[in-house]
C-alpha cells in the first residue's frame, strides 16, 4: 500500500533501516543525515552529510600525519582496525576478508560502548 511513496521498495527494504534500540552508536542506522532525509528534511540532511564527511576527512589525514610521523621516528604504528571484525585470508580463495571476532553482542548485553569511536 503507498508504494509509490516508498520509492516501491519492499516491506523488508524499508524496514532494514529502522532504528533499533541499544545498537553500537556507530550503527549506520543512527546516521543523523539518513535521519533528516527520511524526514524529508533535505537541506539540513546534505548540511549535515557535508559535516559528516568532513569530519571523516579530517580523521583521515590525522591517521595519514600519524602513520607519516611514526614511518620518519622509527617507531611502530598501529593503523586503524576494526572493533568488531578481523581480516582474514579465505583459505580456499585466498581473497581477504573481515570475520567476526566476538564482542558486539556481549557490549550491546552491557550497553558498554566506550571503545566505539565518536564517528557522527
């Protein structure tokens, strides 16, 4: 019913974005920009869309400064890595890939998120 208001997505497409209580506060769902525009809110969801990505710029070249910084001490540098999965070489194809390597579901038990970076 209303498809045509939806975009024609199906029942299942338009609830894959619902927000979800207790989830990780870096959860797409909770994307402030997607909030707006699903509000129809558009120009204040690509202002804040441009502050995302903005914000993303800058974290990124702080990490590039601080490889660069460790390469020219000499001293070992950590990239990022993320907190719920780890890369793995597939043993049959070779391919990298990201597996799951514990933690969300006992941090969302826990509603413990401290080690989430703050990416919104």
């Amino acid at each position: 019913k209303y498809a045509e208001n939806m975009y024609y997505f199906s029942e299942l497409a338009l609830t894959l974005n619902a927000p979800e209580g207790g989830t990780a506060p870096t959860d797409s769902r909770r994307r402030p920009d997607q909030r707006l525009m699903e509000n129809g809110r558009w120009d204040e969801a690509n202002a804040e869309k441009q502050r995302l990505e903005e914000k993303q710029r800058l974290s990124r070249k702080r990490r590039e400064a601080e490889a660069a910084r460790a390469t020219e001490d000499g001293t070992p540098y950590d990239p990022y890595k993320p907190l719920w999965f780890e890369r793995r070489k597939d043993p049959v194809t070779q391919e990298l890939e990201h597996v799951y390597k514990g933690g969300y579901w006992e941090s969302k038990e826990k509603q413990e998120w401290t080690l989430c970076p703050d990416i919104f």
